[in-house]
C-alpha cells in the first residue's frame, strides 16, 4: 500500500489503517460516531493526500478544460473554484473533480485519488491545443480541516485574514507555519472548513500544529470513516457510488453543474438527449422505515420487483435514523413513495424522502 506523508502520525494516534483503494489511511481514531459529531459541533483534522493533484497550462488551458468538463469555467473569476463532472462521450463519468483557477492559462485540478492515474490518461488522450498538463500529486500533501471551529483554528496559523475567504474560493500563496501553501474553503463534510495544499515534506509539522491550536476548540484527527458519513449526511456524492462510467450527472442529480448551453463538450450530445427525453432513473434518498441498515449495492423493489440499487446507505449520526441513497426508476422517485431494501434476504420497508438528509452549514457570502 501505499503511504502518506502522514502515515506514522496516524500510527502514532492510534489510527484504525486500512487499504483504502491502495493507500494505507485511517478508517478511525477514537470512533467513527464520536469523529462524526466533533467534526458537526467543533471540528475535525482529515489526511487526504491521497488525493490526486494534474495542473493545466497554457494559453490554450481555458478552452482545453471547458471541451473536457460539463460545468462552464468561462467567467470564473482567478482564484475561484469550479466543481464539475467530466464525462465519457456516452454521458458516463470519467470523474468528478475541483478546478482551482489561478489565471486563464493556469490551473490545478483536484480529482478522486482511485481515479489519478486514469484521469491523467483521459486528459493526455484528449490534450489539444497550447496545453501542458503535469501529474504533481507525489508533491502534495493535503489536509482537510472542517467543521465550526475551523476558521478560528486556523486563523492561528495563517498569516491571511481567513474571514474575507468566501466558500469555493482560495488564497494561492499563504503563510502557515513558516511554509506558503494553498488554502480553499471546501470540503467534503457538509460543514465550513478549508482544504490546505502544502509540500509533502512539510505536512507532519502542520498536522502537529494544526492539533496543537485546535486542542482548546475540541479539534479532533478524523478518519475516512467520518468523512464518509458526513459526506453521506450532506448528499455529497461518490465516485463509484453515485457517480460512474454507468451513471450520467444528469441521473445523479447534478444537472446545475451541466451547463448544455455550452458548445462541444465531451459527453453533451448524450446528455442533451436524455434531458430532452427524460430521465428513465434518477439517484434519490431513503429512509428505512423497517429497522435495517442500508448497505452499497442492496437492492432496491417496489410490489417484488427490482426498480434499482443502494448506492450508499449508512446509520446517520447526526439524525439518528438509517438512511441511503439509490438509483432507481423515476416512476418510483417520489417523495414519500415506498420502496423495499433487499437486506439479508428480507424485504425491509423504506420510504423516498428529500435530499440532502442534513443541511449544509458552509460560510456565506
């Protein structure tokens, strides 16, 4: 497996590691619940380095990502953030990803760490124009600092003013512990927070510093078993869950991030007929009504007939009710509409409901 910069800080706090896509990362510290609701109430410090880091450049960088993305990144302003699906010719996604714009000619794309190596190569395949792209994620480490507390506990650290950081924007250059380092306000939790890039060789000295300052405002080290339920919590969705090769963005729900006025994107002739033509199925959520816990993959029936799947399903923490989400029939998408999850060879009640299951509390403005 492979390690992060981190790996013996994980070791040396008790982490829970396990293989996670060929990385060796912590599932859990103290425990998933307890994570989760420090990460809801205070905050909570996540490794994700795994992730993937592919810079863009060049003068034709702009006019390469809007052919390769769904979303439009024309108008987006430097030092602003742009999330978008980026799709197969047949509408599939290849990935989901974050497009950091440091100028028109540059910039960093963020994508899912099991899909680097294949993001790359679908970039590379369709690489036109006056464009490099680079493969720099072995020099990256990122850390994910989220929840209520966070901007007061790194503010201690930073020497920018965190508070005129409006969500999806980003500081390119900032001073944290003697090191310069880019910080965003993102994450994957449902909470405010920030995402911080630094060089690999500096990451074990912040995540102590970041710990050090968090400790009178209940900062917590979080694992990736956290970072899923409350991602799950947020309907925040999963590359091999709600999002694949087999489910288009429009089917998963994300057509505000598919901008079909745009011209000759890859994947839009696809998506511009099954949005004129309707939808056939569509990810929803659940709520079991029957005591159950939803698991990826179970199936999902309506009168004894398969209309679809769990793509994720967990116990939630912060409602404490079992919950999923799944692709199934839009005939059967309503909310309130009861379903069937297949668990253990019994049909176990559920019911549609609204999504996301808990309301995101990002920063305004």
């Amino acid at each position: 497996m492979k390690k992060t910069p981190l790996y013996e800080k994980h070791c040396d706090l008790g982490g829970k590691i396990i293989d996670f896509h060929g990385w060796a990362l912590p599932v859990q510290y103290s425990g998933i619940i307890d994570e989760h609701k420090q990460v809801r109430k205070a905050a909570g410090l996540f490794d994700v380095s795994h992730m993937g880091e592919i810079t863009v450049e060049g003068p034709g960088a702009t006019e390469f990502i809007q052919k390769i993305v769904t979303n439009d990144i024309s108008k987006t302003r430097d030092f602003r953030i742009v999330y978008s699906p980026m799709c197969y010719p047949d509408g599939g996604v290849v990935d989901d990803l974050l497009i950091y714009k440091f100028s028109s000619e540059f910039y960093l794309l963020i994508v899912n760490a099991s899909n680097t190596d294949k993001d790359y190569d679908w970039l590379s395949q369709n690489l036109e124009g006056k464009v490099q792209i680079k493969n720099l994620s072995d020099h990256y480490a990122q850390l994910a600092l989220q929840g209520p507390e966070s901007e007061k506990i790194l503010q201690k650290l930073v020497d920018a003013r965190l508070s005129e950081i409006k969500f999806f924007n980003f500081i390119p250059e900032a001073g944290i512990c003697g090191k310069r380092a880019i910080i965003s306000r993102t994450g994957y939790t449902g909470e405010d927070g920030f995402e911080i890039y630094i060089k690999s060789e500096y990451a074990a000295t912040l995540w102590d510093n970041l710990l050090e300052a968090g400790k009178d405002y209940g900062l917590v080290p979080a694992g990736l078993g956290a970072r899923d339920t409350l991602r799950f919590e947020a309907a925040l969705p999963l590359y091999g869950n709600e999002l694949s090769q087999d489910i288009t963005p429009l089917e998963a729900g994300l057509d505000r991030f598919v901008k079909l006025e745009k011209e000759n994107f890859i994947g839009r002739d696809v998506l511009l007929n099954q949005k004129s033509s309707g939808l056939k199925r569509k990810i929803v959520g659940f709520e079991m009504v029957d005591r159950g816990i939803p698991r990826s993959g179970y199936d999902v029936l309506a009168d004894g007939e398969k209309i679809g799947y769990v793509t994720s399903g967990n116990f939630s923490p912060s409602l404490e009710k079992n919950l999923g989400m799944a692709l199934v029939d839009i005939a059967c998408s309503g909310i309130g509409f009861e379903i069937d999850i297949a668990i253990r060879n019994r049909a176990l009640k559920a019911r549609i409901a609204e999504l996301p299951f808990y309301s995101k509390k990002y920063a305004k403005g």
